[in-house]
C-alpha cells in the first residue's frame, strides 16, 4: 500500500476551546481533599466567570498564582493544580495549545489533587499537545492516561493507535491493536490495522484480518476485495496467496479469473506457480491457446528461470504468431542460457520477418554462428517471409 495510514478527525472546536467552563470548579472536585481555604475558592470561581471574556488576563493571573503557591502545603498544591487548569483553558481559548498542554500536564502532575483528576487533565493534555500539532507528545501522555484508566472508551484505544501510525511507530501501534477487545469491523479501521500491521512486519496477522469471513461460503466479490485491499496495501504476494485461496476453494473460476491470479504470482514473486496454473487452464481448455495466452505462459517460466520451458513456449509462441519480436526474444533468451543452435536459428528468423535487431546479434555471435547453415527443418529467410 501504499502509505495507507489513516488520519484522525481533527479536534472539534469545543475541545480546542473548551476545557469547558464549569468542570473546573465542579463542588466534587473543589470539595475533595484537601480542602481549600475560601479565599482559594473564591479567587478560582472570579477567574473562571472572567475566563471567556478575558482569556489573557485570566490566563496571567492564574499562572502567576500557580508560581506563587509553588512548594506550600497540601492545599496550596492543590490550589496550584486548579489554578493551572485554569490557565490552560484562557491558553485553549486562545489558540495557545502548547501552552495550554504544558500547563495541564503540571496539573495533572499534582500528587495532593484526586486521581480521576489528574487523569482527566491528562487525556485534556493529550488532546491539546495534539491541536499544537505535537502528535508525540499527545501520544505520550494519552497512552498514560490509557494505563491509568479504568475503563477508557475503545475511541480513545483507536484515537491513540492512529497517533502512533502516523509517528510511523508501527511496533507501538502493533501492540496497541494486540490489545484490542475485538476485531476492527469498520472499513477504515480495518485498513489501518491492516496497514500497521503490514509495517510492523506481522504478515500473519495481515493475512488474518484479510482472510477473516472469507470461508467456504464466502461470495466470488468478497474473495476479490480482499485481494484487491491486499494490493492497494503494496502487497502483491498476499494478493496472489488470496486468489489462490479463493481459486482452490472454487469461489474464483473461469478464464478471467485465472488470468488474474497468474498476473498477481508474476507480481508477487511467484511466477513458477503462475506458469503451472497457466499451462493447466490450457491443456483444460479454460484457456484459449492464443497467442496473449501463449505468450503469457512464456513470459511465466521465463521469469521463474526454466530454461526448458521458457525456451519451449516462446518457440510455440513464435510459431504461432509469426511476429518477428517473437522470435527475436526467443533468440536473446537462447543466446543468455547458452542455446547457441537456437540462438542462431531464431535470430534469422526475426531478422528475415524484419526485425532490424535480429542482425547485429547475429552478427555479433561468435564464430559466425549467426550465418552458417539453417539446421535442419529450418525454412530459409525467403519461405519465411514469403510464408512458403
């Protein structure tokens, strides 16, 4: 595939803005231990009044009182963690993101302040390191707080391994998907598994996730889904071992059908099962022996390397078709593996059906091989062009 890498939705516009007002001083959370004195509280609820209309005063005074309270008891620290929630969200409201980030990880930092809201303030951290632009960092802090909570959304799971696709840390998405409840369903989803599992180097479970619901009743288009989603993924093997799955199953057949999955072993690297499958639907007559057919059989054992059966087809080939280019491969063939009678036999050939090549190889042969005898059987350059 491609770079197929799934981008999350970009933060809605309550998130970038929000750390919404009145959760900051919730009466749980301002009541929690340990306890804040009033003119804590009052101070914090002014500002908080103040936060939409004056975001950048807000923002100073409540980074100032966080500095200040810095090192004081239990319910300074507190006070302190409260007062950098609040100067994140002036900074959020003002396309401060960065800043907003740093100041809520302080807060989620605050040993005194309850767990659930440190752990809160970590996702906001998260998701505001993110709206900066910094996907490592939210990464970083969104997998803490992914350990630290007790049941967090499948959404965030998913918020998370997209991240780390993107980071192109592919072993780190691996593992995040390891973990997953359940199987992704949804196409989209589907494909970035598919796609970090493919980078992280897991073939098994690629196959896995392709061939899931793909059984014994599974429809000829389902078959040919997986196989195509396989090569959008830039993987050509696992495309052709599909279509094999499907042709042995009988859920792929007939001519076409057979022609493409020898097109998929030529480009996925198996071009000797290509030719066997490709010389059975001709002896089956699933195949017409035309020439396309013919030479796509000659093209298959020649890239599996068989001397004898490449050498072979393209002669049948070149029989049938009479084209000069024909028979000018069969000659360049014969000459690479060492066939010197063939060689010369096939050049004359070509050169005699006009292929202006075909005589500077032979007479490039040594020993002037190029220009002896016809072998026996062998028509003259004069019966082949006039077809005699």
């Amino acid at each position: 595939m491609s770079h197929a890498v799934i981008r999350c939705r970009p933060l809605s516009r309550r998130l970038r803005v929000g750390l919404a007002a009145g959760l900051l001083l919730a009466g749980a959370s301002v009541q929690a231990q340990p306890a804040l004195p009033g003119s804590f509280i009052r101070d914090l609820k002014g500002l908080e009044a103040r936060l939409e209309q004056a975001p950048a005063e807000v923002s100073e005074r409540a980074s100032r009182q966080a500095e200040r309270l810095a090192g004081g008891n239990a319910a300074d620290r507190w006070a302190r963690a409260l007062y950098w929630q609040l100067a994140a969200g002036a900074a959020a409201r003002r396309g401060e993101h960065a800043q907003a980030a740093a100041w809520l990880s302080s807060a989620a930092g605050s040993e005194v302040a309850p767990a659930a809201w440190r752990e809160a303030r970590l996702r906001e951290a998260a998701l505001q390191f993110r709206a900066a632009g910094k996907t490592a960092e939210a990464a970083a802090r969104l997998g803490r707080w992914l350990e630290a909570a007790s049941a967090p959304a499948v959404e965030e799971r998913w918020r998370l391994i997209g991240w780390l696709a993107e980071l192109e840390r592919w072993e780190a998405a691996a593992a995040r998907l390891d973990a997953l409840a359940a199987r992704p369903r949804e196409a989209e989803r589907r494909a970035l598994a598919l796609s970090i599992y493919r980078r992280a180097g897991r073939d098994g479970e690629v196959l896995s996730l392709l061939r899931e619901g793909l059984d014994r009743d599974a429809s000829p288009r389902a078959w040919r889904r997986a196989a195509a989603l396989a090569q959008r993924l830039g993987e050509p093997a696992l495309a052709a071992g599909l279509w094999e799955a499907g042709w042995r199953q009988g859920a792929l057949s007939g001519a076409q059908d057979l022609r493409r999955l020898a097109r998929l072993h030529l480009a996925g690297g198996t071009p000797a099962r290509a030719a066997e499958h490709l010389a059975r639907g001709l002896a089956a007559g699933v195949l017409a022996g035309d020439d396309r057919h013919r030479r796509l059989l000659a093209t298959a054992w020649e890239a599996a390397r068989d001397h004898d059966r490449a050498l072979s087809a393209w002669e049948v080939v070149a029989r049938q078709s009479g084209q000069a280019d024909d028979w000018l491969r069969l000659g360049q063939l014969a000459h690479g593996w060492g066939e010197a009678a063939l060689t010369g036999r096939a050049l004359r050939r070509a050169r005699a059906l006009g292929a202006e090549e075909a005589a500077a190889w032979l007479a490039s042969l040594p020993g002037g091989a190029g220009e002896g005898a016809a072998a026996p059987g062998d028509q003259s350059e004069s019966s082949v062009q006039t077809g005699a």
